[in-house]
C-alpha cells in the first residue's frame, strides 16, 4: 500500500511538471499585443490573504489588475492591493452579481479608447496561466467572451462559469454601453453572477466561446485534484459539456485557469512554473 501511494503522488508530481514548467524562453516571448484588464472578484475578509496572493503570482502578468471588493477600506489603508472598491453594495455572495455589473459599468464607461483589449473576470480563489490565456487572445471585430461553458442537463441556456474565469472583449463590453441597468436591467439584480452576465451578454448577441482545446476545456471551475483524480461533484457532471478523463489526460497542456485552488496550490505554481524568473 505504501509503494501504491507513493506511485500515485510520484505520477502527480509529474503531472504538475508537465502542466506547469515553462520552457527557459516562454516567458520573454510569450507578450501579446491583446492587453488584459484582471478584475478580481474578493471580499473584505480575503483582502490579506487570497487576493495578496494573487496579487503575487499571477496577476503579476496581466497588463493591469483590480481587486474588485465592497468592504470598509479603513483598516486596509495601508495595502498595497490595487483595489476598485464599491459602496452601494453588500460584500456578501449574494449580492455578488450586483457588485459584477456595478464594475463593469464603471469599466465600460472609461474614456475611448480602452487602454485594454480584454477584460478577464476572476475569482480570488482561481489560478489563471496567463501566456496560455494570451496565446488563446486575439483581435477580432467580433462581440466574443472566453470561458468554460455550462450546458445545464435540465435544459436551462448556457452561461459561462464565473469561478473558471472568463474574458470579454472591448467590442462586447461597449454593446453594454451607456451602462448595464439600461441594456441589460433584467438581470442587474442580486442572484448568480455568471449566469446573469452570461445572459445579459446573450442578449446582446455576444458569443460564448468555451475555448475548447480539441477534447478538452481550458478554463476549468475546479481544481487540479479533483480532475486529475475524476472526483467530481454532482453539479459538475450536471453542468459539464466534455467526457471527463483521468490522470495525465485530463487537462489540455494549454490550459487556462483552475478554480478552488490554495494559497499553497498558487505558491506551488508559481515556483514550479517561474522557478528562475522569481526576484
């Protein structure tokens, strides 16, 4: 039994090998001239500990990065986290798609041009790859949005998965223009952020894109355990639009993002991935 153990922690250590060491010159030459606005979604309460974190590890190489939060800002006057903060809504995860819509409406009301091409909205508990992300990018003069697409069973629309993390490009985000309780009011209400943003981009004819890697997603709303292992929740194989596979071959070797992921799991990342570019 314990040989079998070991076996099995040996094959997953080399699992994060493969998907994460960057090759010596990826990160020079993996720049895109698609800029990329990060919007992190937190809380008040995460301030010093998952947004901190992200804000030392992968939000490093977005082009610029906002912590999206609607807290009392007083006893974090001195953070260093770059932070858009709220004051009309709860910090709370009901009233997250108002928060969502309440930022973006702020975003898309910036004066033309965007200093960005694409505005990616994260979790403070997801990882997101971003030269994979950027090699993904491209301009285009079409309405599009980037993520892991759910496909309900029960036969609800699809919509995008808020904690995989998903990308709007500026020519959908100003379909939302002169604000969102004008063209998308329906759904500027407390309830289920992804599903609200999807369906406000749907009614705007944006596309939903789920970035499919052949027979494999990119954005993922779990975390690496639990694909590597197939141990899903019931809402997952509810929602889930691919045939799942174990091990090895259960992520694309251009994946994106993955959600539920530690402060240890993003570290673990970070120094495998960026070993010798670390300060």
């Amino acid at each position: 039994m314990y040989v079998f153990k070991m076996m099995v922690n040996f094959n997953f250590f080399s699992f994060i090998l493969l998907l994460f060491v960057l090759p010596v010159d990826s990160v020079s030459n993996s720049s895109s001239h698609q800029r990329i606005y990060c919007v992190i979604k937190t809380f008040g309460q995460n301030l010093a500990t998952r947004a901190l974190t992200i804000h030392q590890t992968w939000a490093k190489r977005c082009d610029k990065h906002v912590f999206l939060a609607a807290t009392n800002l007083t006893k974090w006057n001195n953070t260093i986290l770059p932070i858009l903060n709220l004051f009309d809504v709860g910090d709370n995860y009901v009233e997250l798609s108002i928060k969502v819509f309440d930022a973006i409406n702020v975003i898309i009301q910036q004066p033309q041009p965007y200093d960005f091409d694409w505005l990616l909205m994260a979790d403070d508990d997801t990882y997101v790859i971003m030269e994979n992300l950027r090699h993904l990018l491209y301009e285009t003069s079409e309405a599009l949005a980037f993520g892991h697409v759910f496909a309900p069973k029960n036969g609800a629309p699809v919509h995008l998965s808020g904690g995989a993390g998903y990308v709007i490009n500026t020519v959908a985000l100003k379909r939302m223009l002169p604000n969102l309780q004008t063209t998308c009011s329906e759904w500027y209400v407390p309830g289920m952020e992804d599903v609200y943003i999807s369906r406000c981009l749907q009614h705007l004819n944006v596309t939903l894109n789920g970035a499919m890697d052949g027979l494999q997603h990119r954005f993922f709303p779990l975390e690496l355990l639990s694909l590597y292992y197939m141990e899903f929740p019931q809402w997952y194989l509810d929602y889930n639009t691919l045939k799942p596979y174990s091990g090895f071959d259960c992520c694309s070797k251009e994946s994106i993002s993955f959600h539920y992921m530690t402060r240890e799991w993003m570290n673990l990342i970070e120094w495998t991935r960026y070993l010798d570019t670390i300060d």
